[in-house]
C-alpha cells in the first residue's frame, strides 16, 4: 500500500520530512503541492500517481474542501479506483500514524487510525498563569 | 448584490470560500461552469466544501445571466459570482449579466500561458478576452483577495482602456 499527501506549498513535503525526522521510518509516501499547477493540472498529476499501481492506495489532503481535496476527489473518481481512499485534513499525528501503520494494517484499519489520531490532537491543551 | 465577480480558474476554493466571501459577507455563491454544471459529482464536492451560512448555486454560463441579474437586484443577497477563465467571463457579460467591475483572482500556470502580473497568467487569447471586456465598459481589477493589494491591469493588457 502506498500513500501520497497533496498540499497547498510546501505544507505535504514539510509534514513529511517531519515526520520521518521524527520517527526515522521509511514507507512509500511521497508529497505533491498544487504549486505550479491549474485545477486541471493537478487533478493529472495525482491521476498520474494513482494510474502508476495497482493496489489499494492513500490520498492525504491539506483541506479537504480546498483545492487539493477537490483535486484527488475529482482524480479517484476519474480513475475508476474504489481501492484509493481521500482523507482530508492532514495533519503531522496523522502523518506519524501512516509512517508507523502503513503496511502494517488492513487499509479500514489504516482510514480508522490515521482519522483517530489526526482528530485526537486537535485539544485544548489548558495554559494560563502558573499558581 | 453581486459583491464581487472573480475569474480564478480553481473555481471555488478557500481562498474563495474564505479570502473572500468571509470579508465580502457574502451569502451565496454562484459557480458559473459548463463543465461543472453538467457534471453531478464534481458539482457536489464543491458544494461539499461550502461552509454553513453560505450557499452555492451551479449554474452553465448560458444560464447565469439571468441569475446574476436577478441576484443582482436583491441588497439582502451578497453574491460572489465565481468563473474559471476570462472566455465564460467575457461570455457572462456578453449575455447581459450586469457586472461593473471583474477581479482577476486566479489564473495559474499551465502550458499556453505566461506571467501577465505577478503570480497571475493569462495566455494570448485570454488577454485579448480581458480587453474585450474592458471595452463592455467592465472595470477590470488585478487582486488576490479583499484587502490585498489591487492592480489594474495596465501593461500587462497594453496600457490604457479604449
């Protein structure tokens, strides 16, 4: 199973590059901005992507409701992939999840854990003066 | 009212839905888009990505005039009329759609294409349809999104307005 991460800048390749960084794990992900491309241009490219193998697949956007999501949603459909999921809302715990994960769970699973984990970091973590 | 025209060919997109209708206050959203009309799935993920309080009209451009004006005359409405390329919009105006001013938002890179403003590209064609627009007595803008810095077109169309 592989995983690409589409972005607005460089958001996909930084979130990447940090996650391996940070857990020194190495799996098929690779990132793709939507610099550079028109709607059409993207929509190619991650056609492009999914059309290189078979095999279930992974698709992790910045926002789902932006351009990048609409992109990938538009390119699976086009594909004709039922095996190829769109997750929206990439975020780096979500990003760790599928570097430790991938391979390693059945792609529900995957879908369950990465949206588990991106949605749990997402906390008010408290503040204010110490008493 | 239509609180702004824009041409950004990545149609309906947060800096849309954001940049702009958040500032503008807008209340609806009408993708003016042949291919997006006439496509039910591709009509639903942008309107999947409307937020609450806003919402999105799909309309070919052949019918969106109408629309427009109609929209046009009612102060409640805030309408951010989005269109994908200076030709549907040249087409939307040519129907009679009463529009004074056009934003040129977003048009990227692709092949055809090159840097007619910072950051905005526009092949021959294009620049010749943004003329035509200019002579519809359309206002013609350069900007991002509200609030940021505005250019009009000058040299990037060849100087002033006929």
């Amino acid at each position: 199973m592989r995983a690409l991460i589409v972005s607005h800048g460089q958001l996909a390749a930084e979130l990447l590059a940090s996650a391996r960084s940070i857990c020194a794990l190495d799996a098929p992900v690779e990132a793709l901005s939507n610099e550079g491309h028109g709607p059409d241009e993207l929509r190619a490219a991650i056609q492009a992507w999914i059309e290189a193998a078979p095999g279930d697949a992974l698709v992790l956007v910045d926002a789902g409701g932006g351009s990048c999501g609409i992109a990938a949603r538009l390119a699976v459909a086009r594909c004709g992939r039922p095996d190829v999921r769109v997750l929206g809302g990439a975020n780096l715990p979500m990003v760790l999840a599928l570097l430790s994960s991938l391979g390693e769970l059945d792609p529900s699973a995957l879908v369950e854990k990465l949206l588990a984990r991106a949605r749990g970091d997402v906390a008010d973590l408290g503040g204010g003066a110490l008493t | 009212m239509i609180a702004m025209a824009r041409i950004d060919d990545r149609l309906v997109h947060g800096q849309v839905l954001v940049g702009c209708c958040g500032p503008l206050r807008a209340t609806r959203v009408l993708l003016v888009n042949d291919r997006v009309a006439g496509d039910e799935f591709e009509a639903s993920c942008y309107d999947a990505a409307v937020p609450p309080g806003l919402r999105l009209e799909v309309l070919a451009v052949s019918a969106a005039a109408a629309r427009v004006a109609e929209l046009a005359a009612v102060p409640a409405e805030r309408c951010v009329v989005v269109v994908g390329d200076p030709g549907d919009m040249l087409r939307l105006v040519e129907s009679g759609a009463p529009l004074d001013e056009v934003v040129l938002g977003g048009l990227h890179h692709r092949a055809g294409r090159d840097e007619t403003w910072p950051g905005v590209y526009a092949s021959a064609p294009e620049r010749e349809q943004l003329r035509a627009l200019l002579a519809h007595g359309v206002e013609l803008v350069v900007q991002a999104v509200p609030g940021a810095p505005r250019h009009a077109p000058g040299e990037g169309l060849g100087g002033a307005r006929p």
